[in-house]
C-alpha cells in the first residue's frame, strides 16, 4: 500500500511540475504579449502625437496667412473708402464749377440777347 501511495505520489507531482511548466510557458508568453502590445501602443501614441502637431502646424500657418490676406483686406478697403471719398468730394466741387459756368452761361446769353 505504501509503494502504491508513493507512487502515485510521484505521478502527482510530476503532473503537478508539468502543470506547473506549462503554467509558467503561459506565463512568460502572456508576458511577452503585453510587452508587444505596449509597444505598439506606445509607438501609435507616438504617431498619433506627431500627427496632431503636424496638423497643428499647418493649421497655425493657414490661420496666420488668412490673418495676413485679412488685414491685406482691410487695408485694401480702407484705401478704397479713402478713394470713394476723394472722388466724391472732386465731384462736389466739379458740380459746384459746372452750376457757376452754367449760371456764367446764363448771364452772357442774357447779356448778349440784350
């Protein structure tokens, strides 16, 4: 009864190291899984990074160059503002001449008839 119970012993353990081998082979695979995938999460966030500062870069450079056409823009129509300005006061006055020369007109036609 003894040596049946001590070998079924041995048997036992030796199940119990293999289950326990292969436990650890899990293990250590399981290990190197989450180190990969560490990895490549790490290297996406990288990228995803890189990406949002590319973007953010080129979205600061059109902002500033919309900036810059807008005041470009502005200056432009302040300038023309100033020209409208100027073209109606030459008017004004050359209404103003074309009613003293018409009324001259007048006054020498008068004359003349006379």
């Amino acid at each position: 009864q003894l040596h049946l119970t001590m070998s079924e012993k041995n048997e036992l353990t030796k199940s119990l190291e293999m289950v326990q081998k292969e436990l650890q082979q899990k293990e250590s695979e399981m290990k190197r899984e989450i180190s990969e995938y560490k990895d490549r999460l790490l290297q996406a966030e990288k990228e995803h990074q890189d990406a949002l500062t590319e973007a953010n870069r080129k979205n600061e450079a059109e902002i500033e160059a919309c900036q810059d056409k807008m005041n470009s823009l502005e200056h432009f129509i302040s300038s023309q503002k100033l020209e409208i300005e100027h073209l109606k006061s030459n008017k004004e006055e050359l209404n103003n001449s074309l009613k003293e020369a018409n009324q001259t007109l007048g006054e020498l036609l008068k004359t003349k008839v006379r």
